[in-house]
C-alpha cells in the first residue's frame, strides 16, 4: 500500500480517515473553539480591530515575497500546487504575507492611516505531526500598519494577555526581545557567526544545518547538547544599537506600566525571519514540548518587501489548537434545553410547530424525528444532555397539553403548551442561574 494510502485510508478495504495532521473538530470541543473565536472577536473588536478574511490559497509568490530570507526548511513545508490553468498556488502557512497582500492591493492605508487588522482560519504546514501540532491548524492573528511607536508594540501584546486572560487561561509566561535591524544586526551577526563557528563541531546536525541557512535560528533548537552552547553565544540585546535600545525599554516600561508580566528573554529570536525589533512570545505551562501559545513581534520592511510603501507593522499568531487545549477545564459545553419525544410519528408535524416556536423564544430544542419507539428516543435523550424531555402523545395533544420529565430525578409533569415557552424557560433558569 501506497503511503497515501497508508495515511488518509482510502485503500482497499481500508477506512477512510482524516488526512495525517489534521484532525475533526467535533462537540463538546468545537464549542471551545467557538468560546476563544468569540472572545477574540470581543476584545479585538474593542482595540478597533477589524476582521479580514483572505483566500486560503495564494499565488506563491506571496510567500515567496513575504518571507525573502525564509528557510528552505520552510519553504519545503508548504502545500503548493499547480492548479487546472497552470497557475502556482499555495496553501497558505501564515496569516501575515496575505494580510499584507491584502492591504496593499486595496490601499486600506490610505496613505498613512493605521489600520488594524485580525484573522482567523486555517493554516497549512508539512510539519511532523505531534500533539499541538499539525499539518492543517488554526491560526488567530493581528497585523496593525502604519506606526513604529514602542506604545503599538505593547498595545498589540496587552491585547493578546488580555484575551488569553479572559478566556481564564492561567499559567501564561511572556517573553519579550529585541533582535534589532539593519542599523544594529549585521555587525552582531558576524560576532555569532563566528561564536557558531568555534563550536560547530560541539552542535547537533540540526543547528549546524541552521547555522548554514540563518545563525540566528540555532537559537531556536531544542537538543540540550545546543542548550548548554547557545548559553555561551553573544545575544543580540548586548548588541542593540542605541534607538532599538531606546525602543526597547519603552516597550518594557509600558508592560510595566500596566502591570504585565514579563520576561525578557535575550535569546528568544522566533522562527521567521522577517521580524525587526520587537519580538514575543506567550507560552503556558499547562501544554506539553509544544507550549508556544502565540507568537509575534515587528515586521517594518516586510510591507515594503511585498510592493507597498514602507509602511511598518507589528503582530502576533496565536494557535488556536493550543488555545483550547489550554483553556481550563469545562469550558464550552453547549446547553440543549430540551429533547422533544414524540409518541407516534403522525405527532411529528405538531411537534415541529412547537419547537420552531420554543426556538423562536431563545430554548435550544433538538429531537429524533426517525419513528423511534418512545425508550430509544428517551435514551437519545439522555445522551443529549439535555435536562428536560418534552414528550408529545395523541391523548395529551388533544388535551392541549404535554408532558414534561426531569431527567435527573425521573419527575413528571403535565405542562399546558399555552405555558409551555414560561415554564421551560423558568426550568432552564432554575437548573442554571448564570445562563
Ligand atoms: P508561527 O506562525 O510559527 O510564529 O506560530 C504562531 C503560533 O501558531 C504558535 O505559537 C503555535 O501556537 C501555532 N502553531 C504554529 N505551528 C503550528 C502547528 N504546526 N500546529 C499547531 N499550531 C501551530
């Protein structure tokens, strides 16, 4: 059997499965994704962001232009293709390069006007999978245009703590850095390389190999052997000239002004290489070996790269797969008010009216409709959750009325439906007075 084959299911007599890397977001957890997108939706929306949804797939050279100095160990991870019409598209493994792309395209700066953008979607990364990380993930991010004061930096990261915080995530750690830019990084990279050098017969062949491509990225290498020597190579904060110097503290002084946790963490660098400046990093202690929760820092130049004006930007990307698995315990669970039963399957169209109009008054009301007898409905019932069954039968419904039955304590009760919406509504609120 093929790979392929061996990987999605889809062989002879095999079941077909869900692509290696991906997964299926099913109930209960899906309504934790809903909690983090919604919250996101809020507190961005009150820092003035604005939403914007770009195609999954570009022309590659967006993320050729986008990231000009990427890796190729990045740019081998990317889903691309050729499609029908020849064209060369890619599947796209960030959110910032479309953004940018975006904004260009249709001049959403109008000149100097800063914007402030976020998204949320899918990404796409042919990376080894392993839990919180996979080959298709989700991506929250923010991109804000126009400005390089320190004060958009910081802004940009009490918005991320101040959504992870609401969402009730605990154990959050930011680490923040400077890698500088053109004024102040060449200088520094000669005194790393030359560090990597002296000890690359010490390295894993990992961080050799990085060393090739990008030095600064044996920073980001996980092998302990590399741990004890990157501890010994010059960090480029010691090396910040004076206006990154000055940009820094004042990024720092504002986190401390707001009573933001933080450490600085002269040796944090981030995977893409676009970044100048001010870089970050949120992890969780409650998330295993992959425990980077979001990512981001400044990107002046990268607009500029891409065929716009030189217009400086700043942003982070959060993963939203390390969100929820970082959000505390019982978050998210979606409420069904009530299961309807019905007793014969000629009671069905009634039924129906009933609960479009439960539903029209704000009850979640699901039901079986299949001609079940009552004990498999009522079973479904239970596997709902819901607390309440409705139960309709030709006696009562010609009574005008029905039968309402608590599951947890089995009691039973005959409603009138001209009361039925109040008194569900008072059972509900009852079981659950925070709702
Ligand atoms: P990056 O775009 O690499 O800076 O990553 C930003 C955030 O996206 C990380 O902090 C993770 O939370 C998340 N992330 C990145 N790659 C993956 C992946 N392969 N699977 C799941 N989450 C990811």
């Amino acid at each position: 059997m093929s790979e392929t084959e061996q990987q999605s299911g889809g062989g002879k007599n095999q079941p077909l499965r869900a692509p290696r890397g991906t997964r299926d977001v099913i109930s209960p957890e899906v309504e934790r994704w809903q909690d983090v997108e919604r919250a996101a939706h809020d507190t961005f929306g009150r820092y003035g962001f604005r939403e914007m949804r770009t195609p999954i797939f570009e022309d590659s050279a967006v993320f050729e232009k986008g990231t000009i100095e990427t890796l190729q160990s990045a740019q081998k991870e990317m889903y691309r293709f050729v499609d029908l019409g020849g064209h060369e598209l890619t599947l796209r493994p960030e959110g910032t390069p479309p953004v940018i792309r975006a904004y260009v395209e249709h001049n959403l700066g109008h000149g100097k006007d800063l914007a402030r953008f976020y998204y949320i979607g899918p990404m796409f990364r042919y990376e080894r999978p392993q839990r919180g990380r996979y080959r298709q993930f989700h991506q929250i991010g923010v991109e804000v245009f126009g400005s390089e004061s320190a004060a958009l930096d910081a802004e940009v990261i009490d918005m991320a703590m101040t959504w992870l915080g609401d969402l009730g995530i605990r154990s959050l750690q930011l680490c923040v850095n400077s890698v500088g830019d053109h004024d102040d990084r060449p200088a520094y990279m000669e005194k790393l390389i030359e560090a990597q050098r002296s000890l690359l017969g010490e390295m894993s062949e990992d961080s050799r190999r990085r060393h090739e491509i990008n030095p600064l990225r044996v920073f980001d290498s996980k092998d302990p052997q590399d741990q004890l020597l990157i501890e010994k190579f010059p960090t480029i904060l010691d090396h910040l000239s004076p206006q990154n110097k000055a940009h820094f503290d004042e990024v720092c002084a504002y986190l401390s002004d707001w009573g933001i946790d933080y450490n600085i963490e002269p040796r944090l660098v981030r995977g893409l290489d676009y970044y100048r400046r001010t870089v970050f990093e949120v992890t969780s202690s409650a998330l295993g070996a992959q425990n980077s929760l979001l990512g981001g820092g400044r990107y002046d130049g990268l607009v500029e790269q891409m065929g716009g004006d030189n217009i400086p930007g700043v942003g982070f990307a959060a993963g939203l797969e390390r969100i929820v698995l970082a959000l505390p315990e019982g978050a998210g669970a979606a409420p069904i008010d009530c299961y309807i039963v019905t007793v014969s399957p000629e009671l069905i169209p009634q039924a129906m009216k009933v609960m479009r109009d439960l539903r029209s008054h704000g009850l979640c009301c699901t039901a079986d409709f299949q001609d079940r007898s009552v004990k498999a409905q009522m079973k479904a019932a239970n596997r709902s959750n819901a607390p309440i069954a409705v139960i309709f039968g030709p006696d009562e419904l010609s009574k005008g009325v029905c039968t309402l039955k608590m599951m947890e304590s089995g009691e039973q009760q005959e409603v009138s439906l001209e009361i039925l919406v109040e008194d569900l509504h008072r059972i509900v609120h009852m079981a659950d007075p925070g709702n």
